[in-house]
C-alpha cells in the first residue's frame, strides 16, 4: 500500500463548501477528468476520504489525495 500524501488546505475547503451547498465539481481522478458531486468528507486510520457521487450516479469512497480538483 502507497503512502498517504495529505491535501492542501484549500482543496479541503472546496469539498466542504461543495458539501455543503449540494452542488458537483470537476476533478481528475486517474487521468479521467469527471464531474462529482462531494457528499462528505471523512478521516480513517489517518486518511482523509471522499465521499461522492459519480457522473453514471454511483456513490464511491477513495482517498482525497488520488483525486484532482480542477479549476
């Protein structure tokens, strides 16, 4: 298993802000760019984890640091 690398401060904050205003982001996770919809943020054996909606509407759980926020 690779090593957790922690996220910005500010890529924390645009998951909490889009948390809680409900509303869907595009990111890069594995090179595929997509547009999510955050629903929570949460720590596990001092991970942090998205929790989100995906483009086909199927909930998933991964880690925040293989996800990209784009501009």
């Amino acid at each position: 298993m690779r090593d957790y690398q922690r996220i910005s401060c500010e890529a924390h904050s645009i998951y909490e802000l889009e948390i809680m205003r409900g509303q869907s982001i595009q990111v890069s996770i594995d090179i595929n760019t997509q547009i999510i919809q955050p629903k929570d943020i949460l720590t596990k054996a001092g991970a942090e984890y998205l929790i989100f909606v995906d483009e086909n509407n199927v909930q998933q759980e991964l880690l925040v640091d293989v996800i990209e926020v784009k501009p």
